[in-house]
C-alpha cells in the first residue's frame, strides 16, 4: 500500500477544491473502495464524506455483541485512525452530500448540505441503505426503535437496561438477532411477523421451523402471519404493539426490524438506473459507465434469473463490489466475484450461508434439528447453487468451496450427514 502523510481527517472543515476519487458514503463499501485504491496503486487524492459524525464502524455488531454489551465503541471500528493518515485518504465524517453535477465524462461536482462543494474526476455512490420505518400510528412514539446505525444501537441498548416487555416487529436476520439479545436479558420477548415463517425471504421452511423452535426454547414468543395496526401508547411513550385482531401486546420497547431501503437519492437526481436499488454491473458501472457504485445501495444482476436484479445486503457483498469499482478506477480487470456468503449469530447458534439460494428448485435438509445443528442445500435444475447451515461449519465451508470451483454435491448424497460433505464435492467436468 501506498503511504503518505496527510492532514488528519476531519482537522479541517473545508473541502479541498479538487479530488481525483470521491466516495460518498464512508461505510464498509465506502472505505473498501479507497483502500483498494490505494492497494491497486492509485495516487491521486481520494475524498471519502460520511454524513454519519462517527468514523466508519462495522454494523453487524450492533444487533449482536454491541447490543448485548459484549462489545464496546472500540471494537466497532472499521479502521484505526492512523490508517486514514497512512493510506492519504481524506476521511470527512458528518458531511452529507445533497447533490451533485456531472459531465459526459464522469467528472462533476458535489455539494454538501453545509454549501461546502468539491470538484471529482470520478464519482463513487457507496451510500448504504436505511432502516424501513413502519407505516402505522404511533411509529413516532418514544420507545420504538429502528437498528440500523450507531446512534440507533446506542438508543436501543440505553432504552434495554430500563425495558420489561419487548416487542420486536419483522422476524428476519436483524430481528430474530435482537430477540435473541432481549431473551437472553430475560426480557419478556415477542416478534411479530407478517409472514407466516420466520426468514420467509430466503430461507426454505426447515430452516425457519429449526429457528422457530430454539427461540421458543429461549421464552420467545411468536405471532406469525400477523399484521401490525399500531403502537399505542400514552404520554407520548409506546406501551404496546396493537395486531391485525385487536389484540395489543404490552411493551415498552418496540424494536422495528422490517428491513432496509436502498438510499438512492442522489442517483435518482443523476437519472441513474435505478430499481429499487441503483443497479451495477459486475464492475460496480452504473448506467453511467463512469459513476460506480457498491454496496447495500445497489442491485447487481441475479446469479441465477437472468434479466432479474439483486440486491444482497451484506459485508462480503459491500467489499466485493468495492474491490470491483477500485480496480474498474485503477483501469485493471476487475477480481472474480467470490463465492457470496453471510452470517448470523442467535446466541449459540451459528448460522452461515454461501451462494445465493434464490431461484432454487430443490433443497436438502442435512444434520440432525434435534441436536441443534442443521444444514439446508439449494439447488437448481440439479446444480448446487447455495446452503444454509447452523452449527455445522465443515458444511459452510464445503459448499463455499464447491461452489468455488463451479463444482457441485449431489444431492441424495448430501443429505446423510454422516459423510462430510467435502468428500461428496464433485468437480466440474
Ligand atoms: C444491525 C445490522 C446487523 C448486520 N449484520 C450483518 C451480518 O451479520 N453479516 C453481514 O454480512 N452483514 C450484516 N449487516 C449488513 C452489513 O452491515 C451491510 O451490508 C454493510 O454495512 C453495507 O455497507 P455499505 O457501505 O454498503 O452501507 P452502510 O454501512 O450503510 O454505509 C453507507 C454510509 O453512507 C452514508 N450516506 C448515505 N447517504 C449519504 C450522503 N448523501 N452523503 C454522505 N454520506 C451518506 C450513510 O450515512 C452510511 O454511513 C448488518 C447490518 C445491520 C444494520
């Protein structure tokens, strides 16, 4: 890596008037794309403006360790202080872009909400997604809570160590891992879900029942295939989520966790492509083959439906497309995309998927639900396209490894659990 002395990030408050890469958003993709930059040898200054006032942290601690107290601001950190320094990267935090000019070429300029402005070469959009709010009344009330940034995880862990009763709305990856915190405080526990499954976006039923069962071990309770009316409450505080019935459930702290929106605002301004995310190609272009774009705020085509668009929301998926954009700027062939994987902890459960199982025609259960370890194989038209597996991490690894190759595991083969998997891969003819 490159490394050269700079002013440190955020010491001054003005723009330079010029920079050769600017990257709006200083999340994972954000910092990714810079530091790849500068692995790949790119000299020329690099601008990166967060609207968020902290230094870029990791979000994936904040429904878990973060939020359970294990972890502390420290071990939230994407990078040291020094790296930014060291790397010449112009960090500035609490800056938020609202729109910006472009040319045919790619160059423009982007304006801040201060009035601050700065002229680029090249445009990165690594703006992240936010937290869906819930349209209903009394979503404004005090004591409910979205999960998506820093200032919402420190809200929410301040508002548990005073909370009775919790209701967590969405039965996905963010709020089954906040109910697993909550259960574990012994705090009287209950997620609401439209579905009638738990991960019903992308998990197969087995999955979703193995999970249902071992969070109702822990106390949780679930109203599956209920809709939210409102959160009622008095004196401007939530004191319970009412259902689709009438029924109210009392809380006093109400987790929302129905997902993210891709923010695209200043792609839309742009007249970029934009489908529910701003969509990229495997270079990270947007429809303006000079602006690019990586992460939780893009959609990328689907691995398995073609003409169809994706967007993954995760961290290897943010660093992946960041790596793509950098070199796509550095003028070399962008890396091969790695096998997608994710990961999600519910107290001693371990869940870790790799690939992409939408589209799948045909899965495999594998292990043993009783004894706490599960493994789901996807597949499609025959080929292994994806896994999921909890507390079974030789499979993970197997299946990211097959798929890797472009190898396959066949699938009758695959479901007796006593032969590990890594003996089954078949390699591609
Ligand atoms: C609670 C939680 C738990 C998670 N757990 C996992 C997990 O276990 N495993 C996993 O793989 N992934 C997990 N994820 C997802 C993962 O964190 C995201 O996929 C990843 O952070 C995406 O990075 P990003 O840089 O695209 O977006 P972000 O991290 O959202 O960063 C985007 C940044 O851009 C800023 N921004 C937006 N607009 C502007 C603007 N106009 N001007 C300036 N700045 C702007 C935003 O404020 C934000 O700071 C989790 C996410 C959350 C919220």
């Amino acid at each position: 890596m490159t490394t050269r002395q700079t002013t440190s990030p955020t010491t001054s408050r003005n723009l330079p008037a010029r920079t050769g890469v600017l990257v709006v958003g200083a999340g994972e993709a954000g910092v990714r794309v810079a530091a790849s930059l500068r692995e790949l040898g790119y000299d020329r200054p690099i601008l990166l403006l967060g609207e968020e006032p902290h230094r870029p942290y990791q979000r994936p601690p904040l429904s878990k360790t973060f939020l359970d107290g294990t972890a502390d601001h420290d071990a939230l950190a994407l990078r040291t202080p020094e790296f930014y320094a060291e790397a010449a990267i112009d960090l500035r935090t609490g800056r938020m872009v609202t729109h910006v000019d472009l040319d045919g070429s790619g160059a423009g300029a982007a304006h801040c909400e201060d009035g601050d402005a700065v002229a680029f070469d090249h445009l990165v959009l690594a703006t992240g997604a936010r937290a869906r709010t819930l349209p209903v009344a009394g979503a404004d009330l005090t004591g409910v809570c979205t999960l998506r940034s820093l200032q919402d995880a420190e809200a929410l862990r301040e508002r548990l160590a005073s909370a009775g009763r919790v209701v967590v709305l969405g039965a996905g990856y963010i709020g089954l891992e906040a109910a697993a915190v909550t259960s574990a405080r012994g705090l009287d526990t209950t997620v609401v879900e439209r579905a009638d499954r738990l991960l019903s976006r992308v998990s197969a039923a087995p999955l979703s029942e193995f999970l249902l069962a071992r969070h109702r071990e822990w106390g949780v309770d679930f109203r599956l295939g209920t809709e939210v009316e409102a959160v009622v409450g008095d004196g401007g505080r939530a004191r319970g989520v009412r259902l689709g019935g009438g029924q109210v459930v009392p809380a006093d702290l109400v987790v929302v966790g129905v997902g993210a929106v891709p923010e695209t605002a200043l792609a839309e301004k742009l007249g970029l492509r934009v489908q529910r995310g701003i969509a990229v190609d495997a270079a990270g272009r947007t429809s303006h083959p000079m602006v690019f774009a990586a992460g939780d705020c893009t959609v990328r085509p689907h691995p398995h439906l073609p003409g169809e668009l994706l967007g993954v929301e995760s961290v290897q998926n943010a660093n992946e497309q960041a790596r793509a954009v950098a070199a796509s700027i550095a003028g070399v062939t962008p890396p091969a995309p790695p096998v997608p994987w994710f990961w999600s902890d519910q107290r001693d459960l371990k869940l870790q998927i790799a690939g992409i199982s939408g589209g799948h025609d045909r899965y495999v259960i594998r292990g043993h639900p009783g004894d706490g370890d599960v493994s789901v194989l996807y597949y499609r038209a025959g080929a292994l396209i994806a896994s999921e597996s909890v507390n079974r991490p030789k499979d993970f690894m197997a299946v990211k490894r097959a798929l890797g190759k472009g190898a396959t595991i066949p699938p009758r083969a695959a479901a007796d659990a006593a032969t590990p998997l890594k003996d089954l891969i078949l390699e591609p003819a």
